[in-house]
C-alpha cells in the first residue's frame, strides 16, 4: 500500500503569538513604531537641561474701566462755585414834570398788567408826597397796610424813603414827584437794588440822569 507522506509538524515555538493569552501571563504592549514628529508633537525637554520652560503668558489688554472702589476713592469738587451776579435791571426812563410824574408811573403800571405783568411783580414808589393808594390804606394803620406788602400779591404803594422795609420785586416804578435832595437820591440809588428786572423812573429826565448818574 502506497506511503501517504506526513504532514510536518510545526514546533510551538516556532508558531506565532496566540490570539489568547495563556492564564496567569499578560499580553505584551506593543512597541510604537518610529516615524517623522509633526509640528505640533512638542519637543521633549533636553535631559542635560532640565524641563523645558513654559511659554511666557501673552499680555493682557489695557482696561480703561474704573473700579467702584477708584470711583470712590475719587477726590470731591473743591469748595462751592461762588454764586452768580445777578444782572442789572433794565432802565427805563419816562419824562415827565413833578406833578405829572405820578399819573405818568400810573400809566406806566397799566401797560405792565395789559401786558400779562404779575400785580404782585409790580413795586411803585413815590420821592415826594404818598400816592393816593398808599394815603388811603394807611388810614387803616401801618400793621395792615404792609400786612399788604407781605402778602406779595397786588400792586404795593409806598414811599421811596421806605425803601429799606420794601422787598425785591420784578419791576419797580418810580414817581419823582418831589425834590431830590441828597436824601431822595440816595433812595433813588438803592431803588436799582430792589428792581430785579425792570426800573422805570418818571420825572424829569435831566434831575433823574443828575441823581442816578448819566450812565443808568
């Protein structure tokens, strides 16, 4: 009968690694292959060197805010603003006689309600005799008649001797109906103090300009 030839028998240790390892043994880590080092694979630090030192970090952009502890901190205003002068009044100059200079301050203040002026805005003052008005109310006693005054809300008569008992008003109308000794020049003068924004003054115009100065 004809000989089969055996197959040859491979030896264990010449056959590849088993797919499974034998009990008890770990399968052994494969060995990275070495290739080329892409760019962004960093460079190991030099062993004779030490570690590599780190990028130093990028600057920080400039920030313009403040704090609110800054704020706080900020230096108050220095001192407070000096306070405002307060413009002149506006003159006005009506000619007029000494005895005409009281129905001329008369008119005058008609023109100012017709034109929407506030009665309680309106002063009128006289540097000779009282007007009418004010002869009128003081017949009821002094205590009523500046109660008036007070009360700011009506036309108010008086005197330009009274000057200094009178509050500011928005216009001030004078009647020069008396002589203007030093005395009613003198009244007349601090009666621009006591015009906020208006000073009408009746009478002759080159006693007044005398009085007042040729410049008002």
């Amino acid at each position: 009968m004809p000989l089969i030839p055996e197959e040859p028998q491979i030896p264990e240790s010449a056959q590849g690694p088993s797919v499974t390892p034998a009990a008890g043994r770990t399968a052994p880590t494969p060995r990275p292959v070495p290739g080329p080092r892409s760019a962004a694979t960093p460079r190991p630090g030099n062993p004779g060197r030490g570690p590599a030192r780190p990028a130093p970090p990028a600057p920080r952009p400039h920030s313009t805010s403040v704090s609110p502890s800054a704020s706080a901190a900020a230096p108050a205003p220095a001192g407070p603003k000096p306070p405002q002068e307060r413009p002149a009044a506006q003159f006005q100059l009506i000619p007029a006689p000494a005895g005409g200079a009281v129905d001329a301050a008369d008119e005058a203040v008609d023109l100012l309600l017709d034109s929407g002026r506030a009665p309680g805005d309106i002063l009128v003052l006289t540097t000779g005799e009282q007007h009418a008005w004010a002869a009128h109310e003081l017949s009821f006693g002094e205590t009523a008649y500046w109660a008036q005054h007070d009360a700011g809300d009506d036309v108010f008569f008086a005197r330009a001797a009274d000057i200094g008992r009178c509050a500011t008003r928005s216009v001030v109308v004078v009647a020069v109906n008396g002589d203007l000794d030093d005395a009613a020049a003198g009244a007349l003068s601090d009666v621009r103090e006591r015009a906020g924004a208006l000073l009408i003054v009746c009478g002759d115009p080159q006693r007044i300009n005398s009085a007042l100065g040729a410049g008002v």
